[in-house]
C-alpha cells in the first residue's frame, strides 16, 4: 500500500535547539481505513482488541473493528465497504501471529509471530503488534506506546509501594512494596533502573535495578529527597532536598560523587529539569509569593521567570523545547479548583492551552516529545490522561481504587 502519511515535571506541589516548533496538524488527508478482527474471549480477544485501541490512539488511522475470524479475506467485499487495510490475528498456545492485508493490492504483506512469556504482560505484546502494523505503513511512530509508566501507589498514611504498568494500565506490578515509597523516576532510557524516596531514617534516595533487584543508597536528607530529572546521558541528576531549611535544588553528579547547590532562596525551590540539551535548567519556586516556573543556567546563574500566566503554577516538565505546566484557575461551580495544563515555548509568550475541564496535574513528555501523560480528575472520574499535541487530541485511561502519588515515563 503506497500511500503519503502524515508528517507530522518537574512533580512537586509546593505546599500540598533554539528553532523546533511543535505543529499541530489541522488538515490532513484522509485516512486510511484499517479493519481490525477483535473475536474471542479471554486472553486472545484482550490482544486483539488492545491492539485496535492502540491503532486508534495513534491518530493514523481510521479504525473499525469486527467480530470476526477471516485469515481468507473476500478482497471485493472489503473494497465495497472502503477498506484499505485488514488486521488479522490467531493464538496458538503462547504464541500470537499477526497477519496484514492490503485490501487495494489484494494481497497479505506483513506477518510475524510474537511469544507471550506471561500472560499478564499481554498488553506489551498488543503495542508490539499495533507498532509493527504502524511502521510497516510508514505512519508517524508510536514508539512510545512501548515504553513502561512507573509510578507510586499510596496504601496507607505511611505506606506505598512503586507499581510498573503499560500506558493504559492494563499491566501493573508492584515491585517495591515494603515502606513509604514515593517520587518514582526512570533512571535511564532504557527503563531498565529507576530512583525513589524511601523513608528511613530521614528521606533517602534509592536507586533500584529492575533486573537485579539491586538497591544503591544515592543521598539523603532531612525534609525532603526527590529526584526530578535525569541528564540525557544519565550522569546527572537533579534533585529537590532541603538539608539546612527551606528545600533547593541541587544537581547531584553520580560519578564524581558531588553535590552542587543551584538556588539559594529563602522560599521554597523545587522540581528542576533540564532544557536546551541541559544547557538551562526550568524550577518551580515561591520567589513570587506563589508556585511559579522559572529557568536558570545550568550553573544556576540567570535566573529568569518563564510563565507569566496564572497565579498557582505548581508543577511543570519539558521536552527540552517545550514546557507543559499545571495552573490553577477559577473554582468550578461545583467549588472545586480546576486545574488545566498548558504549554508554552521558553523565551516566548505563545501560550496554548491543552487541558479543558476538573484537574489535571503531573504532567510529564513522552521521550519523543510528542505526548504529555497526566492525572486527571473530576467530579465524577479519576483518569490517566494522554494529550496527542500534533493530532489535538486526548485520550483517558480510568482509574479505579488506585491513588497515584507520583509516575514517571
């Protein structure tokens, strides 16, 4: 099938390449239509049917679906009803095979087999699928889809434990669970480590080897101890802590061994993350008497104030362009404060806001880019939330009888 695609946290609640541009794509061509049999029961048809929501999350196809087993498709019948594509999956034992069709050219053009080793980690065997019928067609990746979400899950008062999941939390297991365990982040692009805070005998940081299961102790510190962002060459991290009084930011270098302190208010400093290829560092501080976000040089020179927006901005993350951050704004009326992100260019005063209605917090970047994941909560739901900013678009993943403390991506 030939056709032209389209080209397209800093966490913490206080108190509780120059040129890039994001566009949006406004007009676009016409889909393809993509058929996706989704039959069965059990196991087979929570494959199937994951990887027809994936496609759809995608943004690059239009997706319908049909009860259905046909690995002979009738080609006329499915041109008749404007199919471009069909998908077409079996099960055998623990395998899953999947076939793809283009419907104009009459013929399959993909098929591969995947091994599900456990059945709970189907739902990574879905997104496998949906990407490898993605790249075939040369669509815009979703590669992200594949990537885990670590987060930490409150249990009690002084309880938690750091759970890992899918992006649509159909997948979750708990992989600390002993303690208070909180501010969970990746270590490393290939999520193979992540760092949290663990409470000892003062807040420690930790780092833990999901592979291992080893844990190196990295720094602790009276008040608090959170690791914000990681450098992109993983050398470095940021962290929020506050040894003698109110909390700063220091950046950490983990093979010197040394601690440097990059703000030295007297207010409250949190949350860094780096921007501008680490160049420049974006916090969160009360320098104004309220959470607003600021940028300094990565010496923690300059500093600067980049939103002028907003009277409550108390949480923020970057794509290294970009910055999605969390405002307050009016009580809704049912006397709720609602919470809505926004994004915003550092140095610029285009503002747009990406969020509509209850609160919506944590944001965080995909490692493209290219999707902003975040807590959302309303009056009558508490959901996962991912914004698709080239496609305009938001798609929300329930949450039920799970509190999230903090995740990362």
């Amino acid at each position: 099938m030939n056709r032209v695609f389209l080209s397209l946290f800093v966490l913490f609640c206080i108190g509780y390449g120059a040129d890039a541009k994001l566009e949006i794509v406004k007009t676009r061509q016409k889909l393809p239509n993509v058929m996706v049999n989704v039959y069965g029961t059990g196991l087979p048809y929570k494959v199937f049917n994951l990887v027809a929501k994936d496609l759809e999350v995608s943004g690059n196809f239009k997706v319908l679906t049909q009860n259905k087993n046909d690995n002979n498709p009738n080609y006329t019948y499915y041109q008749t009803q404007r199919i471009d594509m069909l998908v077409e999956m079996t099960q055998e034992k623990d395998r899953f095979n999947l076939y793809l069709y283009d419907i104009n050219a009459k013929e399959r053009v993909l098929q591969k087999s995947y091994i599900l080793q456990e059945n709970d980690l189907y739902p990574f065997v879905s997104h496998t699928m949906a990407n490898d019928v993605n790249n075939y067609l040369k669509a815009p990746s979703i590669a992200w889809m594949n990537r885990k979400v670590i987060f930490s899950k409150l249990l009690a008062p002084s309880k938690s434990e750091i759970v890992v999941a899918d992006y649509t939390l159909s997948y979750q297991k708990s992989i600390i669970n002993d303690g208070l365990n909180i501010f969970p982040k990746w270590a490393d692009s290939e999520q193979t480590s992540i760092y949290f805070t663990k409470y000892l005998d003062r807040p420690t940081i930790l780092k833990y080897n999901l592979d291992t299961r080893k844990f190196d102790r990295i720094l602790s510190s009276q008040g608090i101890a959170i690791v914000s962002d990681v450098s992109s060459d993983g050398k470095k991290i940021l962290v929020s802590m506050s040894p003698i009084s109110q909390a700063d930011v220091y950046l950490y270098d983990l093979e010197a061994k040394s601690t440097k302190r990059l703000t030295n208010y007297p207010g409250i400093d949190v949350g860094g993350n780096f921007i501008d290829k680490n160049k420049k560092i974006i916090f969160i501080s009360d320098r104004l008497g309220y959470p607003n976000i600021f940028m300094m040089n990565e010496d923690g020179s300059g500093v600067e104030q980049v939103v002028f927006h907003g009277r409550n901005n108390s949480s923020a993350t970057s794509n290294g362009d970009y910055v999605v951050y969390s405002s307050r704004e009016e009580k809704n009326e049912f006397g709720a404060s609602t919470f809505n992100l926004y994004m915003i260019a550092p140095g610029s005063s285009e503002i747009r806001r990406i969020t509509v209605n209850g609160a919506n917090q944590m944001p965080r970047f995909s490692r493209d880019g290219q999707n902003v994941m975040f807590l959302k909560n309303t009056q009558h739901q508490s959901a996962l939330g991912i914004v698709r900013l080239r496609y305009n678009k938001t798609y929300l993943f329930p949450i039920s009888k799970l509190k999230i403390q903090s995740f990362d991506w």
